[in-house]
C-alpha cells in the first residue's frame, strides 16, 4: 500500500488531507502536532517512507533556505540534502513550485518532481479565492469603494481574468495591462480598456487601485513617481512580486504583497480544489 507523506502546511494542506483520505488515498501528515499528527523529524520520516510511497508538499513549497511553512509545527520545518540522500530512487514528491536547488537535488538522487502550481487546471480553480482575497484587501485598505474606482489590472492570464471579471461585477472601471498581444485582444473582446505598458502612463496618473498579478518586476521607480491618485496597490504575484516595495514606502504609496491567498483566505475551498486536481500527479496505486 502506498502512503502519501504529506511534510507542511496550513489549514488548506489539513482540508486537502481530508479530500485525499475520502478518495482512498492513506496520508501520513509530519509537521502537524499541534494538531495531534506527526512531529517532523528527518530522521524519522526517512526511515518512515518505504518505495512505493509518494511524498507531498504544500503549494507554497520551500524558501531559498529549505524552510517549508508549518503553522502547526513545533520546530522549523527544513529540507536540505540528507532529506533526498535517504529517499529511494524514483520517489514521487509532488510540489506547488520547487526552487532550482530543489529540482538540482531531486535529479541527483533520482526523485521525480511534479510541480502543480502551473497545472491550468488548478490555477484557474485558485484564482477564485486569490481574486476575491485581493478584492478584500483593496477594501479593506483604501478609503474608496471598488465601484466606480479606476482600477488598473497588470497581467491577464488565468488570475487576471477572474479578477477583472469580479471587479466588473463590482461596478470598477477597468483598464488591463499586459504585454500580451494575444491577452490585449481577449481583454478588448471582453469589453475592457486594453494597454500595452509602454501606452500606461497616463493611465498610472489616474489610477485609484492596482491590482499585479504579473510575476515579474513592472511597477519600478518609473512607474510609482507616476501614481498621483492611487489608494494601494495589491500585488498578488508570487514572491518577491512585481513592485518595488522599498521605494513605494519610501514615497508613501501603500503597497501589499499577497501571494498564497487561497490559503489564507479560503483554506477549506482551496484544499477541496487541490484535492479534486491532484490525483491526476499521483501514483495511481493507493
């Protein structure tokens, strides 16, 4: 029989556990004491995990350091080299991302990594909670409401597009920014105002919210000087996001990163959504 190894997490890796164990998965779960599970111990989870097991970590993955989130757990959670040293050859570890060090190390010992985080599937189900997650923030931290509030949206792929499409639903008046071409004309066929970054200036003059949903560094120096109106930026990019954090402090522009929101805001929904995408990367033995 197969165990799943489930090392970290949150409430969305508890609600996902649930999910898994109702499809006849069995889990194992280490780093979740405080809730009565497993402490985690390197030692002991490498003898615990036998050939045929899979190995699970929640979506957020590892830091640059090996630290893995566990909000339940007692002591640091922190994978290194002798984690892989011990697992048999071709281990499935089933990852949200995992860091370059992380693939160097897997492919070294012959581990087979799935990452999921990219799945089209799962992405589009995440940016439900990960919209209204933003959503909530811009409320939360702006004197103004979302409806009639001009909002800029920079990047429109699966999370861009549910975003925009709640913020209309809101009563926003919307202009996406992408590079794109393909993304400005789903944007202009979708009744929105469409950009190309290098056309945004006046609009970054006029903006009152910004949402980021672009993985890459678009809102530098340039393009802060130019917010005149803007009441928070809400950047929703994986870390270290798409804002430079530093100068917007520096000029007083209110600026929040927030990746991970399923998790948070939505834990049991997100682990429901995991649970129903993940067996397609798992073993199919259970």
């Amino acid at each position: 029989m197969s165990v799943i190894h489930l090392i970290g997490g949150d409430d969305r890796e508890l609600y996902l556990s649930e999910s898994l164990k109702s499809k006849g998965y069995t889990l194992r779960l280490w780093g979740f004491e405080n809730k009565g599970f497993d402490k985690f111990n390197l030692e002991t989870i490498n003898k615990a995990i036998k050939p045929s097991d899979q190995i699970l970590f929640p979506m957020s993955g590892t830091n640059e350091h090996g630290v893995v989130k566990g909000k339940y757990s007692k002591v640091p959670i922190v994978i290194d080299e002798s984690f892989f040293l011990q697992l048999p050859n071709n281990t499935t570890i089933c990852i949200g991302w995992a860091r370059q060090w992380f693939l160097d190390l897997a492919q070294k010992y012959r581990c087979a990594v799935k990452q999921v985080a990219n799945d089209d599937e799962l992405a589009i189900l995440n940016s439900i909670p990960s919209a209204e997650g933003a959503i909530q923030m811009a409320i939360e931290n702006s004197e103004i409401t979302i409806h009639g509030s001009k909002v800029l949206v920079i990047g429109f792929g699966r999370c861009g597009i549910t975003l925009a499409r709640k913020l209309y639903g809101l009563g926003a008046k919307i202009t996406i920014v992408t590079r794109n071409p393909v993304n400005l004309a789903r944007a202009f066929e979708m009744g929105f105002e469409s950009i190309h970054p290098n056309q945004a200036n006046s609009y970054y003059n006029n903006a009152e919210i910004i949402f980021n949903t672009a993985p890459t560094m678009v809102l530098t120096k340039n393009e802060l000087d130019l917010l005149k109106k803007v009441e928070v930026i809400i950047d929703i990019a994986s870390s270290p996001g798409g804002v430079d954090f530093a100068y917007s402090k520096k000029i007083g522009v209110k600026a929040l990163l927030a990746p991970g929101l399923p998790g948070v805001i939505a834990p049991k929904t997100a682990g429901k959504m995991l649970g129903k995408v993940l067996p397609k990367f798992l073993k199919e033995e259970i």
